[in-house]
C-alpha cells in the first residue's frame, strides 16, 4: 500500500492504494465515484474509459501508479451541469438504453470531437469501435455524435 | 395472506417509503389471478394491508410515482409514469419517480420478463390514476361547494371553469384522503391522450450521461465490504478442498470461506474471498487455488450435444406438442419432400454490467439492494432458504445495466445474503465478467428438425421436431410433457390453417444450466420455423411473403403484411437482389423484418438495411419501442452471426469480450422502424423484435446467393 | 465482423475496412515487384567496414525473416492500417486505426489500452512505454513481403524510417522489437531466442545486408 494522490475532475484525493490497482477501483472504491462502469477488467468494453491528461484510457487496465500527476476527468467531471455538447446530444436523442455503457461511450465521444470536430461516418466508427452496447444503441450513438458537432460548431465562435 | 391482527397503521407508516405522503392509492392483490381492487391508504389500513402504493401525493403537491418494474433499458421508469401521468392529469417533469421494494401483496407481478411491464399492468395503472384525478376533482368540488361534472383536473390542479377557482393537488391531498374511492371511473379515449402514445423523452436519460444513476454495482452503504467468489465453472460440481494461504497475504483481504448459493433447486459451491476494496477481493480471488469435486455427473463439449441432438432427431419421434391431420402418413409417402435441419447455439445473456449485489444480513431483518428483475421472487426464494420470513427480506432494485432474463434469477442475491451472514454486515458481491460469461444458465442451443411436403403450391404436411435443452427440466420440471414454447414465435394462424401438421418436441438433457434469453425460444425457433417457411414458399414457387400472407387470414396481421411490404419496397424489389423476410409472434406483439443484404467485393455480404414493423396494439411511447426493436436486432445479429458459447469438458470456454466478441458500431445497418396503430391490448415490446431478423437475414441470403444458411452462428464474410 | 467458420476464430473488422485492406494488398503487391532486382546491397551500407559475404548474409537473414514474419513482429506491421492479433495475425478486434503517427486514433489511441508492461492474464493487452505501429507515412510493412523484399525493404532508407547502418544495427536492441519476447501470457515468442535474433541481424548487415533472391 502506498500513500498517493490523485487529481479528478480537478479535485485532489489523497488516497491510500496499491500501486498496481487499477484505476478504475480507485475511482470507483477509494474515491466514491460511481459513474465510471467496470465491464471487462481487460480493455474490452469501454465501459471504464476516463480522461487521463485527456486522452479516453480505460482505467481497468491503467494503473493507479500511472495516474499520479495528471488530470483524471471522469463522467461526473465532464460538465457541472449535464451539459456537455456530448451529454446534451445524448439527453436529446435519448441514446441510452439501460444507460451502463454510457459513462464510457460519452467520454469516447468527446475525445473524438475534440480532435475532429466535424466527424464522418467512418471517424466515428473508428473512434467508437472500442466501446460496446449489449443494449444496441449504436445508431443512436452515431445520430448523437453528429448532433453535438453540429451544436459544438454553433457554439463556436464566427470567424 | 391478510393477516389482520398483526399489521397496524403505525406498521405501515414505519414501512412505508414515503411517509410525509398524505394521499397514497394502490393497489390491494387480493389473491393471484384476481381483479384488482383500488384502495387508498385509510381503506388499506381497515383491510389491515400493509402497503405502499404506485401514486403520492404530498401537501406541496409533489407526486412521486413507484415504479414496480425493474429499468434494464426496456424504459419501465418512463412507461409507467406515462401511464399514470396521463390519467392523473400532472406533468412528467413535475413527478418524481422510485423503484418500488419486491412484494407480490402491494404490486402484484413485478418480474420484469416476458415483455409484460406495460402490458401486464397498464390497465390497472390506468384505472389507479383516474380514481386519484377523480378523488381530487371531487374533494375540490366539496371545498367550493360546486357540483363536481363543473370541475376538471389539468396539470396537478382542479380547476372550476365557471369560476376561474383552481387549486394545485397538494391542497386537495388531505380532503381526497378521506374520501372512498369511487368503482367505476371513465378512462379517456385513446383520442384525448396528450402524453400517451408521444415519442416523450426518457425521465432516465439525464442521470444516465452524468453518471449519477445508481446501479447495482454503485450502491453503497455504511461499512461495506467487497466479495469476489471463486465459483465451480460446472453448476453441479463441488469444493472439495482449497488453498488460500497467497490469498490472505494480499493486503486488504479479511475473510476467506466456503459458500454455497442456490441456483433454483440445486447449489452451486464457490470460495468467497471478502476484502476492503474490489480489486483486493478480485486479487484475492485469483490467488486462491481450489480442488474441484467434478463428479457424478458428464463434462460434455459442444460437439458432442450437437452430436447427440443430431441422433436424437434421426432416431427419435419425441413428444406431441401439437398434433393434427396425417403429416407422417404424407410425408411418408411423398415422393419430393423438403427435409432439413437448423442448427441454433447456447448464448450467453452479456449484460453490460456484471452480476453483482449488495446484501446487509442483521439479526432482525436482511436487506439487499441490486439489479435485479424479479424482487418478490428473490423475496421469497431467500426467505426460504434462509429461514427468514419474508416480510423481513426487503428487496431494493437499483437500475440495471441490462439484464436479458439473466437477472431475473435469485442466485446472486441469495449467495450476497449467504456472505453477509457468514461475515455479519454488509457486503457487496462483484462477479467479474469471467465469472459472468462462463456460469450460465444459458441459453439453449437447439436442433429442429423439419420436414415438409408441397402440393399445388399449398402446405400439404407441416412437421418440426426440436432437440435441445427445456429451461425447466434442470430446475424439477415435468419431462413427459412437450416443452410448452416448442412453437414459440410461430404465428398461431399457421397451426390453425395448416391441415397435417406436427410439433415434436424430443427430451433432452444435458448438466449444462439453461434459462431465459431475450424472447426465450422464440430467439431460436424463429429461425428454424421462419427459414422453413421460406424453403416451403420457394418450393411452391411462391413469393415468400404471398406464401405467409394466404396463411395469415387475420385483418390485424394483413395489415402488418401490407404495412411492411409499402415501407421495404418488397413488391418493386427484383428477385435475386437479396431481400428476405420473417415474420414471428411472442408476448402478444408480432413483428415482421424485411432485410436486404448485398455482396461484397472482397467476399461475403454485408447487410444493407432492416425494416421492421410491430404491432403491439395499444402502447405508451413510440420511441421507446423503436429503441427496443433496434436493440433486439442489434442482439439477433449478434447471436446470428458473431458469438455463440462453446463448451469443452462441461465448461464455457470463452470468458469475457476479446474472445466472445459483440457487434460494434461499425457492425450496425440502418434500421427503419414503423408501430402499427389500433385498438387492441397492449403487447410486449422490449423481446418480440428479435426473433425474425436472423431469418429474415438468412432468407435475404438465400435470395442474393441461392445458398441457404441453417446453422447459426455463421460468418457473413464467409457466406 | 468476420468469422473462421473453421476455427471458430473471430476477426473483427468493419465491411468498408475488409475492403480498404484488400486493396491495399493489391497495391503493396504491385508496388513490390517493380522493385525486385537480384542480390544487390543498398548504396548507403557499402561502407568499408563491411566483409562483404553475399552467402552468409543471405543465410543470416533467413533467421532474420523468420522472426519478423512471426505473430509478435509482423501484427504490428501489417499491409493495412489495422495491427494484427495473436499467435494467428488475425485483425485486431474492435479495428483500430494506425493513425498519422502509428499512435492511433481519437479514444482509440494505442497506449488507452497498451500499457507500460503487460496487463496479466490471458487476452489481455500487452504493453511497453512506446507502444505503437510505424506511422503512415512510413508504413515498413512486413505482412505478406517476401524475403527478398523485406530485405530490401529494411535497408531502404526511404522505406526503413530513415535508418542508416548504425541505426539498423541499434535497432535490435530497441524497446518494441525486444517487447516481442517478453509478449504476455499465452503467447507464442518469436521462434528464436532475441539473442540469436540479434546476430543473425547483426550478421546480416555486416555481411552486406544482401536480400535473398526470393
């Protein structure tokens, strides 16, 4: 065990952890944040995918020891507000079904608009392949992340 | 069941979830199979029912609707609000939403299978509601003095026209209270509706893109520890010794010993390792090496009950689940008859989340919170095992991160309640994906048999004789009886209008478990009897949907055909373009697929687009069902063409998702969906979409390529 | 999706990319012919220190090939722009994307899953800091190449991320080409040991670098 600090969605806890645990456990059983889902443990699903200095690494696999120094952003993190392009994307299009997946395909999601604010078909496939919906809301998911780059765009700044 | 000596006012108060609630209204069951009698919470208290009830209403006027039913995705949370906003006359946004506790006395049925939350007890919400709109209105009309037809209820108030007088409900709840519930209250016509049968959005949706909606896995109390339990991969296998000696060295692990939970009627031994945080216990569990006791009874592979399933069609007549006309003597004698086989896989249910449940065993009462389809069976299955009465197992369901018929066991639970016990507080049971790939039950994999015998392009015998596993026969069901879903899925006008026809079903066992599956053997025989069917309308030289079409006399059913034939452009559709069509019946909802697939360059074909159309007579929210059909094709596809459990030695052998693979997002056509509008009972929507895409698939095949798939899985890039 | 129908096996990849890659295969194909010449060392290796020793370095290199067309070598540099995985090069699941720097794409970059070390247990992803395939501009792919073109492949400059004869020689001791023997559980290593890798590279190079006439 080992005293280790970590920084998620901008909050600093002090957590005291085995260095090898996966990320994911810390979040979820040292820190009380729910949102982040355990699906596979072996990267599989997506079901775990938080931000790590901003990339979508799934914490199953990521161990806590790599986390330390960075930002962790997790689903609760995303926006104070349920308000994310992403997120309100999602509430309009009414994407999920039984919702578990859904922490891990919307941190997918922004990932991907962020490095490609105006995604074809074949980004989106891409940058969704790692994410699974036994629920099947693929289509929805497709539909949404359109709809939050055409808002994302609106939102921006002209010129 | 009422026993009215020992239930008091003050009992249900201390029970009752909501107890600054001042106008409550349920339902009192008074006994299975029964009408519903409406009460409100006074009346109850005469009966001396202890009871909660599906509508309160404070005195500010919040109401907070009890869903009984579990949220697995299927959109419970947001049916039955629906349902009893409409009548009750207060808008969704302004109403608050809880899962009820399991208990059969105050809702009823409240396990969420077979497609029954809406169909099962819309009509009762619905008559609920009215009676609390009609209670308020009247106590209103009693407050000004006013005869009660000049009153109205709108949007939470009562409201007097020719005065302009209105007051919100929460002014009205105490004077409503008091009142008797009147008998007979008139529902609104289906015209007048303004919140059923509109594609409103889900209430779940926002809690389900911040990550507050609570699973299962998510819940947390007070002092709770984690369980990982390393089970037998064989249900009917024993412990017979362990080593933990590595396990106890891992820090944060407290506790390790033998556990015993009941799967139905047999048990299923494990090791359980409890530690301070999952991963410890997860560690725990890996570190543990245990001697197994396999004995007594086949470890089989897939081969082998495939093997033997074979046999059992050549050489086996099975047992009659339905019998009419001479179909053997025809067949017999025909000179051309079709004789085929449809080979179905086991599969696993792969609910995104995991098994699991949070169980808190004190002294006078155990208390269990989890994702669970079926609280009052869990209930009483753990209030018999464990020598507790039920009304001290209080049952809580979080959400469910689906749940497939998998969740609708009572193991889980029961094993969480069983470790709590042992360790005296409370404890959080975590199955890891391993544990939940390999431990079925499963579903069966089936064998079907068909034969078959067309003469002037009519049906003249009809046979189908299936081997595989019964869900009941493992679980002490009756064995010299057909399975009675042996024609599940099949539309009943078929066995009506065809003269010579023969359902088999042949006996067959195996140690592996089998249960419930999304549209349970409608997920298997679907394929089999909807791909006969068009091996029959070829053989007829019939178009396959004219040939359905002449079989399916009802109007509701001519609709449907009508309907799906306009929307996938099947008449003006060439032949050989590769366009199929199935069209299967389960829980009161028919649902017909057109799919249209094309070849690839590289080889193989790939599925262009699916149209389906449902009609499950009345219904709550069109975009709701659309969410449910593009699920359950995205589930058929899956178990049609990528991933099926394959067992060796008497074990799964594929244990999480890199080799038991899912469809992806780049796997999924575009899905066109139509609801068919009319009159009649509501059916079940979350599980008839699925069965008709894998025919459906496999008949576009044949028409694209002459080559007719009847083995599933197969690969569409090897076609 | 894809599936072997022989072993059961499950391939995943999306119907556009089935067909991206075959024709990709095609091109590589084309290309490589346009290449072949006989046993001929690249200009950039002629230096003096080199004993030249066409059969010796042929020899070497057939060690040399073995390796890098095995599972643990060749996944990671496939003809297309999806990695290969497992002991039977089948396309990875779930597709990723090669990406401009061989890093991946949007929340499908290689090191999301691909950690520093192995992850334990069977299926699991295998790891290393700089995990990643060759970026697009610079492809060095090894699947479905001959000898006689990787050979020419892997002394070409334009084709071998700009590695001169020194860097060629460090490279067999570069942290992903040693990953290749420390590959995770349940997967086969390369069929010979990294050391005698190393020296039948080594011996290669320093005879010449000729490629085999195949």
């Amino acid at each position: 065990m080992a005293k280790i600090t970590l920084n998620i969605n901008k909050k600093e806890y002090p957590l005291e952890a085995d260095p090898q645990m996966p990320l994911l456990w810390a979040i979820r059983d040292l820190a009380g944040l729910k949102g982040t889902k355990y699906g596979c443990g072996v990267a599989q699903c997506g079901a775990c995918v938080v931000h790590l200095d901003g990339e979508a690494v799934r914490s199953c696999v990521t161990k806590v020891s790599r986390a330390v120094g960075k930002q962790v952003v997790t689903i609760e993190g995303l926006s104070e507000t349920n308000s994310h392009p992403v997120q309100k994307a999602w509430q309009e299009i009414d994407v999920p079904q039984c919702g578990y997946c859904h922490s891990g395909q919307i941190m997918s999601a922004v990932v991907l608009l962020r490095e490609k604010p105006n995604p074809t078909d074949q980004d989106i496939d891409d940058a969704m392949a790692g994410n699974i919906c036994r629920c099947g809301t693929y289509l929805r998911i497709r539909a949404a992340i359109h709809l939050a780059a055409d808002e994302q765009k609106k939102a921006a700044p002209q010129g | 069941m009422i026993d009215e000596q020992t239930v008091s006012r003050r009992n249900f108060l201390k029970t009752s979830a909501l107890t600054s609630a001042v106008f409550s209204l349920g339902f009192y069951w008074p006994g299975s199979g029964k009408a519903a009698k409406i009460v409100n919470a006074a009346e109850a208290n005469n009966f001396g029912v202890e009871m909660n009830s599906w509508v309160h209403i404070d005195k500010s006027g919040k109401v907070t609707i009890f869903d009984h039913r579990a949220e697995m995705g299927q959109g419970s949370y947001q049916a039955v609000p629906q349902i009893v906003a409409e009548e009750l006359e207060v808008n969704l946004n302004e109403i608050s939403v809880v899962f009820a506790q399991g208990d059969a006395k105050k809702y009823g049925n409240q396990v969420t299978g077979g497609s029954s939350t809406v169909r099962g007890s819309y009509k009762n919400l619905l008559k609920l509601s009215a009676t609390a709109r009609e209670m308020l209105i009247q106590a209103g009309a009693t407050k000004w003095g006013v005869p009660k037809i000049e009153c109205h209820a709108e949007a939470g108030h009562v409201i007097h026209k020719p005065s302009g007088k209105r007051m919100h409900y929460g002014e009205l709840v105490e004077a409503a209270s008091k009142l008797e519930a009147p008998k007979d209250v008139v529902l609104k016509k289906r015209a007048d509706y303004k919140l059923i049968g509109k594609p409103l959005r889900r209430l779940d949706t926002p809690m389900k893109t911040n990550g507050t909606a609570v699973f299962g896995l998510d819940k947390m109390i007070p002092g709770m520890l984690y369980a990982a339990v390393e089970r037998n991969p064989r249900l009917r296998g024993k412990v017979k010794s362990f080593d933990d000696s590595r396990t106890r060295l891992i820090p944060g692990v407290k506790n390790v010993f033998k556990v015993k939970m009941g799967v139905f009627n047999t048990y299923r031994e494990g090791v359980a390792v409890v530690a301070d945080s999952t991963w410890a216990a997860i560690q725990g569990k890996k570190a543990l090496k245990v001697e197994w006791d396999d004995t007594g009874f086949e470890h089989l592979d897939s081969e082998e009950i495939y093997k033997r399933q074979a046999e059992a069609l050549k050489t086996q007549e099975g047992l009659a689940f339905k019998k009419q006309g001479e179909p053997n003597e025809i067949i017999a004698k025909a000179t051309k008859k079709i004789d085929v086989t449809y080979e179905t896989p086991y599969q696993y249910h792969a609910a995104m989340e995991p098994l699991n449940c949070v169980a808190h065993y004190q002294e006078d009462k155990l208390e269990i919170w989890g994702p669970i389809q079926a609280p009052e069976w869990v209930q009483d299955y753990i209030s018999k095992e464990m020598s507790i009465s039920k009304e001290k197992v209080i049952v809580n369901m979080t959400f469910l991160g689906g749940g497939f018929g998998r969740k609708a066991f009572m193991d889980y639970p029961h094993e969480a309640a069983v470790i709590s016990k042992e360790i005296k507080g409370p404890v959080q049971v975590v199955w890891t994906r391993e544990d939940d790939a390999t431990q079925g039950p499963f579903r069966p994999g089936i064998t079907y048999r068909c034969e078959g015998v067309i003469k002037d392009g009519e049906i003249d015998a009809f046979k189908v004789k299936l081997a595989g596993q019964n869900n009941s026969h493992w679980r002490g069901g009756k064995k010299d009886v057909p399975n009675g879903s042996a024609s599940e899925g099949f539309l009943k006008p078929y066995t009506d209008s065809i003269k010579n026809l023969a359902i088999m079903d042949i006996p067959f066992e195996t140690p592996i478990p089998t249960m419930w599956w999304r549209s349970v053997y409608a997920s298997t025989n679907g394929f089999a009897y909807e791909s006969f069917l068009d091996e029959l309308a070829h053989e007829a030289g019939k178009d396959p949907l004219d040939f359905r079409r002449a079989y399916l006399k009802e109007d509701r059913l001519q609709k449907l055909i009508d309907k799906i034939e306009e929307v996938s452009g099947w008449k003006s559709r060439k032949k050989g373009e590769g366009f199929g069509v199935a069209i299967t019946e389960c829980f009161s909802s028919t649902v017909a697929q057109v799919v249209k697939v094309s070849k690839l360059e590289t080889g193989g074909v790939k599925v262009d687009k699916v149209w389906a159309v449902m009609d499950c007579g009345w219904y709550v929210n069109p975009d709701t069902i659309k969410a449910q059909i593009e699920g359950s094709v995205v589930m058929a596809l899956g178990a049609a063409t990528i991933h099926q459990v394959k067992f060796k030695d008497g074990m799964a052998v594929d244990n999480n998702f890199s080799t038991y693979q899912m469809p992806r997002i780049a796997d999924i056509p575009p899905i066109d969906i139509h609801i068919m509008d009319n009159d009649a009972d509501a059916g079940g929507v979350g599980e008839p979409g699925l069965p008709p895409f894998a025919p459906a698939l496999t008949n576009a095949i044949f028409d694209l390529t002459g080559k007719r798939v009847r083995k599933l899985p197969f690969s569409l890039l090897g076609v | 999706m894809m599936q072997d129908p022989k072993n059961g096996k499950i391939n995943f990849v999306s119907m556009k990319t089935a067909t991206v890659l075959s024709v990709l295969l095609f091109v590589i194909a084309i290309g490589a012919s346009a290449f072949r010449k006989d046993e001929t060392p690249v200009k950039e290796l002629t230096l003096s220190m080199i004993n030249k020793d066409s059969v010796e370095s042929v020899k070497a290199f057939e060690t040399v090939y073995k390796v890098l067309m095995s599972s643990r070598c060749m996944n990671c540099h496939p003809a297309g722009d999806i990695p290969l995985q497992g002991d039977d090069s089948h396309l990875h699941a779930m597709a990723p994307k090669r990406g401009v720097e061989g890093k991946g794409v949007y929340a499908m970059k290689c090191s999301n899953c691909h950690q520093e070390t192995n992850t334990p247990g069977l299926h699991t992803p295998p790891g290393n800091p700089e995990w990643h395939l060759p970026p697009a501009a610079m492809k060095m792919v090894f699947q479905g190449k001959s000898a006689h073109e990787l050979a020419k492949q892997l002394v070409d400059k334009k084709q071998n991320g700009n590695k001169d004869i020194k860097k060629l020689i460090e490279h067999a001791d570069d942290g992903l080409v040693l990953a290749g023997w420390n590959p995770g559980e349940g997967r086969t290593l390369p069929p010979v040991s990294h050391a005698e890798f190393k020296k039948a590279w080594l011996t290669w190079i320093n005879k010449g670098a000729y490629a085999p006439k195949k």
